[in-house]
C-alpha cells in the first residue's frame, strides 16, 4: 500500500491563490523574445486651438503593423493601412500630415476651462487612402506585393461596423475586393502547375500524402459542398472580366512542379472557434442547427485547428462559391450602429500546396480575416 505522504504534494488549485501564469504544463511553443508590435506607431498629444467638430468613421484595412519614421522596416515588417471612408461634405475633424502617413484629430482638453483649448492626438500609419482610392489600388499597394514576395501572409481589416470592412475585402456586386482579387491572383501564378487532383493535403499542421482511397474522399466531400454553394458563374465572370481590366497577372510555369490548392473558412465568436465549411451538422428536434466547437492544437510547433475541414479547389470560382456559402453560415446581427453587422471574427485561408519532382513538399498559406465590428459594446445594442 503506497504512502501518500511521499513525495512532493501536488499544488492545489485556488480561485484565489493562482498559479504562476509562466508555467505552461502543455510545453506549447512560446516566442523566446516579447516583441511589440506597435511601439514604433507612436500617439502623443499636443495642446491647439481649434471649432468642436465632429470626426468622420474611419476604415483601417490592412496586413499588419509598421513604424512609419523608419523606412526600412516598411519593406520587411507588418504593415498597417488606414482606409477613409468617401464623404459628401469634407470634414474638419481630421487632417493629414504633409507625408500623407499620420492622420490627426482633435478633442476637447476635459482639464481646461475653455472650450477652444483642444487636444491633438497623431496616429501613424504606413499609408493613408482617401475616398477617391478605389480597390485596385488597394490591392496594387497593400495585398499584390506580400501575394508575390510572401510565403505566409495575413490580411486584416479593422474597424468599426459600417466602416467599409467587409466592403474592401469582398467588394460588392461590381467592384471586386482584395478576396476575389486576391484569388484570381494566386490561381493565375499557379495556372501552368495545378494539379487536377488532391494527393497533398495538410493534416495536423504537416503535409501528408493522401493514398488513392483519401484522395477520392476528398474529392467526394469538395463535390458535395460545392453542390451547396449558391450559383455565382455569372457574378464571377463580371467580376474576373473586371479583375484582369485592372491588373496584369501573370503565370509562372516551374518545370516538374505540381500544385495543389485548399481552402478552409472559420469563424470565431465568443472566444470559440467553429467550421464554416464543415458538411451540414445535424439539426435538434426543433430544426435548430447544432454547431459544436473546435479545438486549437499544436503538433512540433505548428499551430492547427483540430478536424477543421479543409476542402480542394480547382478554380478561383470554386474557392469563392465555398467563401460564399460560408459566410452564409457565419454570425451576423442587427446592431444600432449597423442593420447587418457582423459579430464575429471570421478567417478565409488559401493553402498553396507544392510537390517538386525531387521528392521536396513546400506549403504557402494566405489568410484573409474579416474582424467584428470595433465600437464598443454599449454603441451596438447588444448585451
């Protein structure tokens, strides 16, 4: 009969005593160095004279963070992009420095008494786009250079609802976003070297190769989603017709190259994270859809999504019918700020998938990630 007196006691939880966050009993990877990303884009006040004007909303669609004062770091680091919103009556609640890279408003001083002693606050960005700078040059500055130059590239927007987020990366009807762009994009480099079908998938974070039975799987589940999408062949047509008016792309043919791409859709909202695109879940006794959450994994540092659905795709079409019919599926409401907002964070990614005939497998990964609303919560109406 063991002692159980014997040896060290193992720590007891306590809501009031925690324990020391550095400990991580999982060992999941850790940077070895905090880095900051924003402590290069500086805020400082200054005290001005100025009206009581009211400020304009403000898109910030982007890839990432950047200092704006050191110039090397734009080329190699994130990157951030503040987009303007077009406004019928100029306003008066912002200015532009002379370098057309730091925005500036105003506000009352609350510590002074007088109402014409106003605040200065500097915001520094990498670039700032007015209302005249339509989607093309959007995606010519922000997104077609990372496309090209990038292995691993994460496209956010930020902003408030109704700031033009979703807008800058889906478009509308007629103007196409960084999305649609951004796929005709990568299809187009890879045209001479996709293969026809799945024999590469990435599973656990690795690439694996799939055996003749998977691989039917796989193309049994991309055929049965895309039989849910809704029929865009027209849409895409104009908004490819309207893609190539606008940008030359080009095809890059590697000899003994094969290609594969896939595409996966989440959605996170509530601190949970749920498949967009996973075949259609059972429903409850009230024809109620019953969603169930995935989990975050880690597998030799690579960071995964466990038995997230990754689906095949052999066209640009293809890839935007599965983002369509995820976006179907993803969580929207009636906020006062906005009738049709989104209330989730939600994350398309483009996996590009290579096999060299030497036997050499190589991933690229594109995110693209649609962000809620930034107001508070107390502006929306939701509790």
């Amino acid at each position: 009969m063991s002692d159980f007196n014997e040896g060290p006691m193992r720590e007891k939880r306590s809501f009031i005593m925690a324990r020391d966050p550095s400990v991580d009993r999982r060992f999941r990877p850790r940077p070895h160095k905090q880095l900051r990303l924003f402590d290069d884009i500086h805020e400082s006040t200054e005290s001005t004279d100025g009206s009581d004007t009211e400020s304009e909303y403000a898109s910030n669609a982007g890839d990432d963070a950047t200092s704006v004062d050191d110039s090397s770091e734009v080329d190699t680091g994130p990157q951030v992009f503040l987009r303007l919103r077009p406004v019928s009556v100029a306003s008066t609640g912002y200015s532009l420095s002379d370098d057309g890279k730091c925005l500036i408003t105003s506000a009352k001083n609350e510590n002074s008494s007088n109402n014409v002693n106003r605040m200065e606050k500097h915001f520094g960005f990498t670039s700032i786009f007015d209302g005249s700078v339509g989607q093309r040059d959007i995606y010519d500055i922000c997104v077609g250079p990372r496309i090209l130059e990038e292995e691993c590239v994460t496209i956010m927007t930020y902003g408030t609802s109704g700031s033009g987020k979703t807008y800058t990366l889906l478009g509308d009807q007629v103007r196409a976003g960084v999305i649609p762009r951004g796929l005709e994009h990568i299809f187009t480099i890879y045209l001479g070297n996709l293969y026809s079908t799945p024999k590469l998938k990435l599973i656990n974070g690795c690439i694996v190769f799939l055996q003749d039975d998977a691989t039917l799987r796989e193309m049994q589940i991309s055929m049965k989603l895309l039989n849910l999408c809704p029929d865009i062949n027209a849409q895409h047509e104009r908004l490819r017709q309207e893609i190539k008016s606008d940008h030359t792309f080009e095809t890059k043919t590697e000899p003994d190259l094969s290609v594969m791409i896939w595409v996966s859709f989440v959605e996170i909202y509530n601190e949970l994270v749920y498949d967009l695109l996973s075949i259609p879940p059972r429903q409850d006794n009230l024809g109620a859809v019953q969603r169930k959450p995935l989990k975050i994994a880690c597998n030799k540092g690579q960071v995964f999504i466990k038995g997230l659905t990754t689906v095949f795709v052999k066209s640009s079409e293809e890839a935007l019918r599965l983002l369509r019919l995820g976006q179907q599926r993803s969580t929207y409401a009636s906020t006062s700020v906005n009738s049709n907002s989104s209330r989730s964070h939600c994350v398309f990614t483009v996996d590009v998938l290579k096999y060299s005939r030497s036997g050499m497998t190589t991933q690229c990964s594109y995110k693209f990630c649609d962000l809620a609303g930034s107001e508070r919560v107390n502006n929306t109406g939701h509790h």
